[in-house]
C-alpha cells in the first residue's frame, strides 16, 4: 500500500512540475548559444553560452565544442587553437584589427589646451551623435600588421574621419584579405557629418598593401554596399541594396565576375537576403531571408558562364527560424534555429533526408518543467482584399471554454521581419504563459511577404498598416476564447508609434496601451534622431517642406500628437535615456499630454539604456513594471 501511495505521490510530483509556466526570471537563467564556427577539423562545432547573472547585473561566458554528429560538449578555455582566424593573411604573414582613433577635434580641450577640463563638445555638421554615443572624434579604422609578437600595427585608412567597421553594429564581418593577401578589403561610408546623417551609402574599399593605395569597388551603386566574402574560386560577394538612404531596400547578392562585371544573383527573386555562404565548390550559395512568417535557407546555383543564377529554391520549411549558416561543407549543415518557444540552439540539418538533430541543448532541463504556449498561423483578409498571415499564442493548458485577456502586439522596423524569433524582452512565449493571448500581425513593412508589402509602409505609416493591425485583432476577437472587454495594444520603437496612433482611433476596442521608445511627434522626430535619411524616406521629407505632400501628411495625418484629444485608456511609456534614434523628448511629450489630460499613465525610464534594455536586472525591472501595468488596467 505505502508503495502504491509513494508512485501515486510521485506522478502527482512530475505532473505539478511539468505544469510551471514561463515567468520573467526564468526567462532571464536562461542561456544563450552564439555559433563561432566549424573546427579545422572540420570534426565539431564551436560555439560560446552566454548566462545572465542576475546579483552582478552582467553575463559571464563559457566556450564550448560539440561533435558535427552529436554527443556531448566539451568546455574550451579558449577558441584560437581550434578555429581558423578570418583576420589571418591567407600566407598568415600577416592579421588584420580595428580599433578607434582620433581623427577630429570636436571637444572644448581639443581646441582649448589651457582648458582641459572643459567638458564642451563643438559640433559643425550633424553625427554628432550615433544610437546611444556622442561622437568625441573618433573612429573605427582598419589595422594590419605583422603576425607576431610587438609588431607595429599600421592604420590603412590613417587621418580619415569615417568607419570601418561601421558604427554602431560593424565587427570584423567589414574587413576581409583577398585570396592573394596583397589587398584588403574593407565596408566603409566615406562621408561625415551631415553628409553622413542623411545617406546609406556604404562602399567596399581595396587597400593595397604594396602601393599603399585605396580604390572604391562599388562607386556605381548609392546604397548599402555590405558583407564582402570572397568564394572559393576568388570571386568577391557581397550584399546589395540600390537606392541611397533607404535602409531597408531589397537586399540582394551581388557577384564581381572575372574581376569585371557584376552579377546580380537574386535580382529576379523577390525576396530580400539577410545573409549567405558558399559552397565549398563555389557551385551554389546558400542564403537566408524571410518567408510568409519565417526565416529560412535558400539555395541558389552560380552559373558563372551564363552570368546569372538559377531558380532560388528554398531549402528548410517549417514554423521556427533558421538564424545562422554555420557550415555547409557536407550533406549535414550546421544551423541555427528559433521558435517562440524556444532560445537558439544548433542543429544539424541532413539536406538529403531533409531530417534535423539538435546538438546543443542547452535549456533543455528548464523547457522540459514547462507547458509550454501554442502558436497557430491564421489568415486574415484586410481592409484591401490582401491576406495577411497573423501568428496568435494561446496560453498554456489553453481551454477555449474558457475567455481570456488577448494583446495586439506592434513589430517595429518599421521595415522588419516577424517572425519565429525569441526575444528576452517582446517574448511571446512569456506573455502567452502570463495567461494573454497574443494576437502578432505580419501588418506591411513585413519580409517575406513580397517587396512590395514590405515597402508600402514606407510614407503611409498611419495608413493601411493601421487598417491592417485593426483587421487582425478584430478577426481573432470573434473567437468566443477572447474577452473583447479586455483588449491590450503593445509595441516598441515603430510598434511604440502604432501603440500612440492606435491609442487615438482605436473607437474603444482596446482597455490599455503599453508603448516603449514610441515616436510619438513625427516633427520632433525628424529634428532629434541622428540617422535623418530613415526619416526622409519614410516621412517623405522635412517638416518645412510645405510643397511635399507626402511629407506633410506624416507630419499632420499621421503624427500621433494630433490625436491625443482622442485619448481615453491607461497607457505606458516606457523610454531609454541613451536612445538617440528615438530620443527621450518623445516619450517626455507622451507623457506629459496623457497627464495634463488626467488619463492614467506612468513612466518607465532607463536612464543607461539605449533603443533597447541590455542590462539585466534593468531587463527585470522591465518585464515586471509590464505585467504590473497589465495586471492593474486588463
């Protein structure tokens, strides 16, 4: 009997345990995998855990190595014996660095040596600041030297006030040796000030190590010019975008035949590239781009001869992300992948069998006590007769019985991909275990619908995107399981706009809004962000322009502040103090006019944070004060 009543116990145990939900600290244990790379071996895959440590407000890092077959890992103390440098000269004469030097005088004590502890910053173009740091004069610049201990480095783009690797996200992915190691090849927009401000135009440089001069690869094409790799039978590739100041273009490969002419590979797909790799016969290029609600792998075939490509084929199908190419050097290619539900882990992919082995588990011992949300696809007609796919997560146990409160999330960009991406701040996994559905349109401005979609956000942002995100929330609170007398709207940066605009016509469809680092004046806006050509393309131009009437619509039809009489829900504004591309006065302004109108609001301000919250006890703080507002106005 005692045994029967101990197994009895014992299931009961493992059922109470398998039912825990998501919460926000359980979200911030959990690791976080970066691949670095194949050994050259070619036997494992190396790759860095990253854990937040939440006493030291910091994560620390282990390295790690996992056989390309499974099995279990091995810790590394660190990754230069068993990974290839990149930065090596192909004869390893030489490697290549960056590091920032100054090229300006922009501080008082620069011009002032009697006054060293002036703390003045004189200014004389625009870029005067960059996402979260004032510029003090100076710049990332490319080095090389040689391979050996105390060599001298030597700066090849010396005296020139421009980046490479670009700012603020560039790494060494912006400089590569070319097959000779006689040259090098480095990303670079050589432009400053406002000149900088208002273009997009990035350009592939060589510097010659011999006669110690530079030429522009690029210099026909005004737009992004991104990501040089060389293929293995020493043809430079890159990746593309056309039109100056429109960051978000259709991103294409982009091939320099025979050194000569250019071959735009995936010129008729359409399709936007996030980033790719060749194969080790240089025969095919395998690349990654969204595709309706997904990120997935594409192959296309080089057929060099004929100066074209083939079809682009899409490799990996699936509801879940595919982030990084790792390797692609036999049948079983080494991925990344993400769901909703789950932190990125490595896989194996057999291309053949089409079959996939996971190899790092990371988190496997935490998801494994959890029940997990369900995510669904569902289509919904809009406004115009398109069909927009819209992801919805139903809590855990979900039980359509059941009414439950339900979130219309707002992507930002507002040119970017939703997807099955897992986020430690928007986490959908983590709302939908709090007990919300989370309705998450792929609204236009979306990859993987079509360039076109994407790019009709572009100068109509209070248009049909609106349009857009109400049909989604209307058509899922049909469903007896939404309570439509408790509706959230939520969003961050763009998705921060839609929350203010929303919060102006929404006719009493929502019960409370949630906006963080939302543009909430399209004018001041345009006069305090610091990357003024995303403004000019998708406001359609200045403020002053009183002609322009497409940039007087973004700045009286759809600027938010013109809606505010209108306001009548609880609304949080939550703002970093370092955001610069959408800075502080917006949410300042959001504020200030939800409680001079009495309407409840509060204000959550992260003074060291910039578009984003990096810090982790700040990132807890965060996703507390969000379920508190939640729980206190739905």
């Amino acid at each position: 009997m005692k045994k029967i009543l101990f197994i009895i116990l014992s299931i009961m145990s493992i059922n109470a345990t398998a039912q825990q939900v998501l919460s926000p600290e359980t979200l911030w244990k959990l690791n976080r995998v970066t691949a670095l790379g194949i050994s050259k071996d070619k036997k494992s895959v190396v790759y860095k855990v990253s854990t937040p440590v939440m006493e030291e407000n910091k994560s620390n890092s282990k390295f790690f190595t996992i056989p390309i077959t499974g099995g279990m890992p091995t810790e590394l103390k660190d990754t230069k014996e068993i990974l290839a440098d990149k930065n090596s000269s192909p004869d390893g004469k030489y490697i290549l660095s960056s590091q920032e030097v100054k090229t300006e005088n922009v501080l008082g004590k620069d011009f002032y040596s009697d006054l060293q502890k002036a703390g003045a910053q004189i200014y004389n173009g625009l870029d005067y600041r960059h996402w979260d740091t004032w510029n003090n004069g100076t710049h990332n610049h490319v080095f090389f030297a040689e391979n050996k201990d105390k060599a001298t480095p030597i700066d090849i783009m010396k005296g020139e006030p421009f980046d490479s690797p670009q700012k603020p996200f560039g790494g060494d992915e912006d400089y590569i040796w070319t097959p000779s190691g006689k040259s090098i090849i480095y990303v670079c927009k050589k432009t400053f000030g406002t000149a900088y401000a208002i273009s997009t135009n990035t350009n592939l440089y060589e510097y010659n190590l011999e006669t110690k001069t530079t030429k522009n690869l690029t210099e026909d094409n005004l737009g992004y010019d991104t990501n040089p790799v060389f293929s293995p039978k020493g043809e430079l590739t890159w990746l593309q975008m056309k039109r100056d100041g429109y960051e978000a273009d259709k991103n294409d490969i982009i091939v320099r035949f025979n050194g000569a002419s250019n071959i735009n590979l995936t010129a008729k797909w359409d399709g936007s590239v996030e980033s790719f790799k060749w194969s080790p016969d240089g025969a095919k290029l395998y690349f990654l781009a969204a595709v309706d609600g997904t990120q997935q792998l594409f192959e296309i075939a080089y057929l060099p001869l004929a100066k074209k490509a083939s079809e682009v084929k899409q490799i990996t199908f699936g509801d879940f992300d595919v982030h990084d190419i790792v390797d692609v050097s036999s049948e079983n290619f080494i991925l990344t992948r993400t769901d909703m539900n789950h932190a990125l882990e490595i896989y194996s992919f057999n291309t053949k069998k089409k079959t996939w082995l996971q190899l790092t588990k990371t988190n496997e011992e935490t998801y494994a006590k959890l029940a997990l949300p369900k995510f669904e696809r569902r289509y919904v007609t809009t406004t115009d007769n398109k069909k927009m796919l819209v992801w919805v997560l139903l809590p855990p146990n979900f039980d359509k019985s059941q009414k439950y409160p339900t979130l219309l999330y707002c992507q930002g960009g507002p040119q970017s991909p939703l997807t099955q991406f897992y986020s430690f701040r928007w986490n959908f996994s983590l709302m939908a275990s709090q007990g919300y559905i989370v309705v998450a349109p792929n609204r236009r401005g979306m990859y993987g619908h079509g360039q076109a979609w994407n790019e009709q956000i572009s100068k109509d942002w209070g248009g049909q995107v609106m349009d857009d995100y109400l049909s989604a929330i209307d058509d899922v609170a049909k469903e007896n399981y939404v309570d439509k007398s408790r509706l959230g709207c939520i969003g961050a940066s763009y998705g921060g706009y839609s929350v203010f605009y929303l919060a102006g016509i929404h006719n009493n469809r929502f019960k409370t809004f949630i906006a963080h680092d939302g543009v909430f004046n399209t004018q001041s806006m345009f006069g305090t962000t610091e990357e003024v050509f995303f403004n000019n393309w998708d406001f359609g131009g200045a403020y002053w322009e009183k002609d322009n009437a497409v940039a007087q619509k973004s700045y009286t039809t759809f600027n938010p502040i013109n809606f505010v009489d209108k306001w009548n829900k609880p609304i949080l504004i939550i703002q970093g103090g370092l955001d610069f591309r959408v800075p502080i006065g917006q949410a300042q302004e959001a504020f200030q006019a939800a409680q001079l109108r009495g309407i409840k609001s509060r204000l959550l301000y992260f003074p060291e944070e910039n578009h984003w919250v990096l810090k982790p006890q700040n990132a807890l703080v965060w996703q507390r004060e969000f379920y508190k507002w939640l729980k206190e106005t739905l």
